[in-house]
C-alpha cells in the first residue's frame, strides 16, 4: 500500500493536473458528453478498468500478463522520487509472491509539470511498453499530435528502462481528442496481442469512437 505521504501527493496531483483535460460536472455520466469535452485522469482510468475487466474474461493469460496504469501512477513513475517510483513499479510488474509477470505496461503519458501549477498539461500520449525481453523492453509512443509530447514520453520510457521507438498513429484533428485517441489506441492494441505473438504495431488507421466510449462510461 501507498504510505500516507504518497497517497497526499497523489490528490494534490488529482486536483491539480490537466487543465485542458478538466474534471467534468457529476452530472455527465458519461465523463465525455458533449462533443468537445476533454477526457479526465478518472475517465482514461475508468475505462482502462473496464478493458482490464473485459480481458480477463476473453483471455486470461494475457491479462494476467497486461497492465492498464493509472495516469496518476504514471505520472508518479515519471516523476516521482526514485524510492517512490521504485515501489509504485514493483506494485505493477510482481504478483503476490514478487515474481515480475508483466510483460506489457499501457501508460498514458501527460505533459503536466510536476511543480509548476501553471502548467498543469496540455495533451495526453500513449507509451506501450513490451517487456517480453527483460533485459531489453522496448517503449512505443503513440502521439495523436505527433512530437507534442516527446519529452515526457522519452523521460518515463528512461525512468522504467526501456528503449524508445516512435511508432505511428492517426493525428487528431481537433484540440480535444487526444485522450479518445489514447484509450481506443490501447483497446487496437490489446485487440491485437490477444490473437497473435508478433503484432502489428502501427496505429496510423485508427479509428476512434468517442460515442461507443461514452457508451461504455454510462455503463
């Protein structure tokens, strides 16, 4: 579990993060209900929760093998204490018995700062991180407005040892989409690893779906 000093730090993060991805009004069920509504840190995680939920049922192997990571988590791993990111990464890859079992982490990738409150990010990117080769993991950036996010997305795949590629992906043609294109991004890939070893990569025909993802949000 998070120590206390941890968890406090996780929701001054929660509230003070993504200024262009806001928390949206209780009353959206939805957490995307309008067409220009920006997806929050709790709607990308809602919905990784529910693709976990639905690969376990489809194929356990792989989910027992596939972790969805909390953007908060992510954030933490980029930028947090070593110590810290230390545990947060153990927590993801070990079962109960310390064994490291996971060989794919999907991680949002935000362009928040970790200490200036002015910037609390702009644009939401996708790392893929296959792990399948421990000596070796290889992380995949997925941006939907190419090199936007470069930096941050370089800065994790370092913090967790992985060697990044730039991979392709279809670019949004709006200011609001990107975090659509992050969690229907991950859904392609899963969808992808669960019939096949070797996988193509590529997301440059993506097709997002933000009304299928609102209907998934609803429940």
């Amino acid at each position: 579990m998070f120590n206390l000093s941890i968890i406090l730090r996780l929701r001054m993060l929660r509230s003070a993060r993504w200024l262009r991805v806001p928390l949206l009004p209780t009353t959206a069920a939805d957490g995307c209900s309008t067409p220009s509504q920006w997806l929050g840190d709790e709607h990308i995680q809602r919905d990784y929760e529910l693709l976990a939920q639905e690969l376990r049922g489809s194929n356990p192997d792989l989910a027992t093998r596939t972790r969805f990571v909390d953007p908060l988590i992510a954030f933490q791993l980029s930028h947090g204490a070593d110590s810290d990111a230390l545990r947060a990464f153990h927590r993801l890859v070990d079962d109960r018995n310390g064994n490291d079992i996971a060989d794919f982490l999907f991680l949002p990738v935000s362009d928040a700062s970790p200490t200036d409150r002015g910037r609390r990010g702009d644009h939401c990117s996708l790392l893929l991180i296959d792990r399948r080769d421990r000596e070796r993991p290889v992380a995949y950036h997925y941006d939907s407005a190419r090199g936007f996010n470069d930096r941050p997305a370089h800065r994790l795949a370092e913090r967790l040892g992985a060697n990044l590629q730039a991979a392709s992906m279809r670019q949004q043609n709006n200011g609001y989409d990107c975090g659509v294109f992050v969690v229907d991004g991950t859904r392609a890939l899963v969808g992808r690893l669960a019939v096949r070893r070797q996988v193509d990569l590529n997301l440059h025909n993506l097709v997002v779906d933000r009304r299928a993802l609102q209907n998934r949000l609803r429940g």
